[in-house]
C-alpha cells in the first residue's frame, strides 16, 4: 500500500506551508469493518509515520553515502526514487556541509539549531551521531521549514509580550486585584493587593479559595460567591489579620459561556475613609480661607477710597444702588486711576452675592497673551509643557456665585474675546485642554480706559463682544471734571497714612492751596500717591508749599493764599472759573451742562450766587 501519499502531494504542491493537520480524510486507512488498522509490518508502519510526520529526516553513513530519507526530506534535497538502489553521496547533495556532518561523527556530540539553505527552502537542522553498540555508524540530521520556527517565535513573543501589558496594568492599579480560575485556584495577585492585605503572593497563587477560607485566611470568597451565583458580587471581607476590606467579584466567560476567571478588585476602606476625611477637611480649609477672604474685602469696602461729593459721583453711586443685587453684565469706562475697580468691588460688596461668592480680579492687560486663557478658564493636566500635573482651577471657577472684574478688557486677544463670548452666551468655561463643559454663576464686570466702540469701529475689539458688555455701561469722571471730591479724597488719605505709618501730618492752608489748584491727570491714584509721599518725607508734622512736588507748583493754577480767605472761598473761585471756561468753549449755559455733569439752571445759580 502506498505510505503517505496525501502528503508527499501536499509537499510537492506546497512545500513552505506543511502541516500535519491538512491531511484529507481518505489518507487514513482504516478497516471499517472492526475499527483497526490491518495488519502492517512493524517496519512498513514506522516508515510510513515518518513520512506522514511535517518534518525531513535523512540519515548518511561515515563514508558519506545517504542511507536514508523521508518523503519530506527528498522533496527537499531533490532525491528522486528508491535511495536503496542507487548510492547516493551526501556531498552531491550539499557539498560545503559535509564537513559539518563529519564532525558530528568524530566528536559524537550533536549540532542544534543550525539553518541551512537547500534550493532557496530555509531550514533549521538538527544533527545527531547514529551510535550502534557503542560507536558512531553516522549522523542522522533532522529539520523542519524556518518560517514555522519563526512564525511560532513571532506568536510566542507577541503573546508574551500582550502579557506583560497586560500584567503591567493590574501591577500599576491602585486597586488591589486577584484573580483565579473557573475552579476558584489563585492565578495572579499584584502589589496593590499585598499592600492592602498583607498578605504575601507566594501563600495565595495555586492555593485553591476554600482552602484559604477553611484555613481562616478570609471569613468568606466572593469568587466561590460569583462561581455560585454566575453574577459580579460585592461583599465586605474580613482577613485572618482583621483588617476589613471591600470586595468586588467580576466573572469572565470563555467562549462555550462558561466562567473561566473570576477577577477580584479589592479597596482598603480605610483609605477610603481617610479619603473622605481629607476632602472634608480640605473643603473646611477652603471655606475658611473663602471666609477670611470676604472678610478682607469687607473691610477694604469700608476703607474705600470711593469719595462721592460731587453731583458727577453723586449719580455713579445712585446707579450702584440699582445695579448691585442683578445679575446684568457692567461696563465701566474711565481714564486711569479713576478708581474703576473700586466702583466694581462696591457693586459687589452691595449684592447678595458678596456673601455667597467672592470679588475676583484681573488685569487683562498685565498678564501675557500665552497665559491669559489658562488664568481666566484654568487648564487639566498635561494641557502643556510646564503645566501642574494636576491642573489649575482658572478664575471663572474661583469667582463662582461672586464677581468677576476683568480690567482692561481691552487688552485681551480677538480669540479670547470670542471664548469669552461664548462664556457669557451660556455660562460654561472649558479649561484649557479639556473637553468638558463647567457651568459657572458668575457676575462679570468689565473696565476700560478707552472708547470700545472706536475700537471696535477699527477692529481691534469684537463689535459682538461689546454689545454683550455694555448693558449697564457707568462712566467714571476724572477729578478735573468733579473738583468737589478733591479735598475729600486728600483728607481722606492723609488719614490713611497717618495710621499706616504712626503719624500725625497735617496740610497747612497754603499747601492745601496748590493741592486744589492742581489737575490731578492721574487722578484718584495720584491723589493717593502724593499723599503718601508727603507722609513719608515730610519733616515735622505740617506739609508746607515747600514740600509740595515740582510738577504741582509747575501745574497748579492758582494764587498764593491771602490771609482771610477761607477753604470755601478757593472752592467756590475754582468752580467758577471751570465754569465760565465752559461756557466759553460751548458757547452757552445749556450747552456747557452736560460737559460739566450738571443741568444749566445749576450752572446758572452757582454764577449768581458768586456775582
């Protein structure tokens, strides 16, 4: 009978892609009558398993004639017909590894893993010594295709290396973690598990669950629970050492919908009791500080610099009134150093929102362009290099259920201003890398020492932006137009840094004289330096003229004060003069009103009164 047809055919067809596996049903021989195999001789049998086997094999004697071959093997060093009929020398085969072959048979030690090439077929060969009764009569050598060897490597590596994957991710979770079979045998325990437990890998890993449960390790096993009840299970556990854990039981089937593991995630709840201590206790600390901060801003409201004497300032405070407790959206507008940001703080502090949230403040423009997105929204971790690997919580979260003043709005970027459109569209911030929307309560305000419709008539602000802004817009005046306040405010500051720096400086009548005359271009902020200045470096306790900056004697439009006259005398005469220069340059009473902040019948009294 033929002896492994079906797969010499399958060799010649395809001899890089041999396998044991594809032989065809009618390649076996079977008597279908009783089930076996009919009768063979003992030596036609083992030929033919060699050559249904899926590797070659040949054998030569030590005078280098070929004494053997399997089907395969001829196939692949291109031997055709009955080997035993026709002697065959090895070295008409593959000549340059004969040698090899010889050394074998010298040293009667094998040579493993050796690839050869025959006929462009890449082999991995293994060579060995034919010993009979004692001595060496040949070398047998023993291959099989190298692509097989490497595609089983390239499995082998793949399948090792998705395991260390995966058994560096159950290594790095915080979460203990242990896993057995469908028969509740431990298979895998990590770090975090041992840490937790204290329990040691070596005691647990091969031990089957109710072993450890008889032996007291656990009071109870939620794998045997989950292989009973074939469901994720959630129990508290009591270890042999006392400690109590909480435990999770997840089952994974195998494809005939069997389970084939249980895994266990295990959380210390002690850590999670801490946990939950310290967050209440960081929520106390920030309240506190939350408090402490409002209690500051109290009573800087109630040392405000915030002087209201004029009829200009008069209507600022009536609007704050009405402004304060809505949520409307405010834009304030004014030369420098008017004290914007104080009208803003005192919208604040007179809303109901000075006691649910705080006063937040920025200077669009002192912060660079780069940053300035990430200070107002704040950013998540790895936004980018340098960022805090746990993000930053940005203004509009910090301002929640308060105020938030942005000053110099002008000065933030057109792309900005479009976020910030959006925010004041319906109130979610997105931090700077994230993707999740934050919905915010915040009262915004705005400030700006320059014209926002000019600018946006240039393109330089977003006309949209502006519109969105300006809903409740006040205008702040500069002292020159509102001289009522100016000796208010140097009072007032004088006694401030009195206090501050344990003095007792007062202002004689003649230095009090220029300090009136003066314009004040830098306004309530240049009042409050000055002051400070005098209070400093003045010798003795009376500022005289003397000790008065160049720039005001430089500056100051008035005369030297002659005895007599008094205070009111000089204000009234400073009023008067502002307001016929007024009507001067508006040609009437009427017209010079709304300039001066005053209706034309006050104009027109304040004129008689002096005549």
């Amino acid at each position: 009978m033929g002896r492994g047809k079906t797969v010499k055919d399958r060799a010649v067809s395809n001899p890089g892609r041999m396998k044991l596996g594809d032989v065809p049903k009618d390649a076996y021989v079977q008597d279908s009558a009783s089930g076996h195999i009919p009768d063979i001789a003992p030596g036609e049998l083992y030929l033919s398993m060699l050559d249904s086997a899926d590797f070659g094999i040949f054998a030569v004697d030590t005078q280098g004639f070929l004494l053997y071959a399997n089907d395969l093997a001829k196939i692949i060093i291109k031997v055709h017909g009955d080997i035993t009929k026709r002697r065959i020398r090895f070295s008409e085969i593959k000549k340059e590894i004969w040698p090899d072959y010889v050394r074998v048979m010298e040293t009667g030690r094998p040579a493993e893993n050796v690839t050869v090439d025959y006929g462009g077929i890449s082999l991995l060969s293994h060579r060995y010594p034919i010993i009979h009764k004692g001595r060496v009569i040949g070398v047998m050598s023993v291959f099989k295709l190298l692509e097989e060897y490497e595609r089983l490597a390239n499995d082998l590596f793949k399948a090792q290396e998705y395991a260390d994957r995966v058994k560096a991710i159950i290594e790095s979770s915080y979460d203990g973690i242990y896993v057995t079979d469908g028969q509740a045998n431990t298979i895998l325990v990590n770090s975090a598990y041992e840490k937790i437990t204290g329990l040691n890998a070596d005691e647990l890993v091969g031990r089957n669950m109710r072993d450890l449960v008889r032996e007291g390790y656990y009071d109870e096993s939620v794998s045997l629970r989950v292989l009973q009840e074939n469901r994720a299970v959630t129990i508290p556990q009591t270890l042999k050492s006392g400690k109590n854990i909480l435990v999770t039981g997840n089952p994974i089937y195998g494809e005939d919908g069997n389970i084939k593991m249980v895994v266990t995630n295990v959380r210390d709840m002690t850590d999670l009791v801490e946990l939950q201590q310290q967050l209440e206790q960081t929520k106390g600390i920030s309240m506190a500080y939350r408090d402490i901060l409002k209690e500051m801003q109290r009573s800087s409201a109630r040392d405000n610099d915030i002087i209201m004497v004029s009829e200009p300032m008069l209507r600022v405070q009536e609007l704050i009134e009405r402004v304060s407790n809505t949520n409307a959206t405010v834009l304030i507008y004014g030369e420098t150093g008017v004290g914007k940001d104080r009208i803003a703080e005192e919208i604040h502090q007179k809303s109901d929102r000075a006691e649910a949230g705080i006063f937040v403040k920025i200077n669009c423009g002192a912060i660079p362009e780069n940053l300035l997105e990430s200070e107002l929204f704040g950013y998540d971790r790895g936004a980018f290099t340098g960022a805090r690997k746990e993000g930053k919580t940005g203004l509009f979260e910090a301002a929640h259920q308060g105020t938030l003043f942005l000053d110099e709005v002008e000065s933030m970027p057109l792309v900005l201003q479009s976020k910030l459109l959006r925010v004041l569209q319906n109130f979610e911030i997105t931090r700077v890398g994230g993707t999740k929307p934050i919905k915010v309560d915040v009262r915004l305000i705005c400030a700006s020492n320059q014209d926002l419709k000019e600018l946006t008539g240039r393109k330089m602000f977003r006309a949209d932006l502006y519109y969105r802004l300006n809903v409740i817009p006040i205008y702040i005046p500069p002292l020159r137009e509102r001289r009522d306040d100016i000796p208010y405010l140097i009072h007032f500051f004088l006694g401030r840094y009195n206090r501050k720096y344990g003095k007792k400086k007062s202002i004689s009548k003649e230095a009090m004289g220029f300090l009136l005359a003066y314009s004040w271009p830098g306004n309530v902020r240049e009042v409050a330096n000055v002051i400070e200045r005098l209070v400093v470096i003045t010798h003795g306790d009376y500022v005289l003229p003397n000790n008065l900056p160049r720039e005001i004697f430089e500056k100051a439009d008035c005369k030297i004060l002659e005895e007599g006259v008094t205070l009111k005398d000089h204000l009234e005469s400073i009023e008067v003069d502002i307001i016929r220069k007024a009507i001067e340059q508006y040609g009437s009473a009427r017209k010079a009103a709304p300039h001066l902040g005053v209706d034309s019948t006050t104009l027109t009294r304040k004129l008689k009164r002096v005549s």
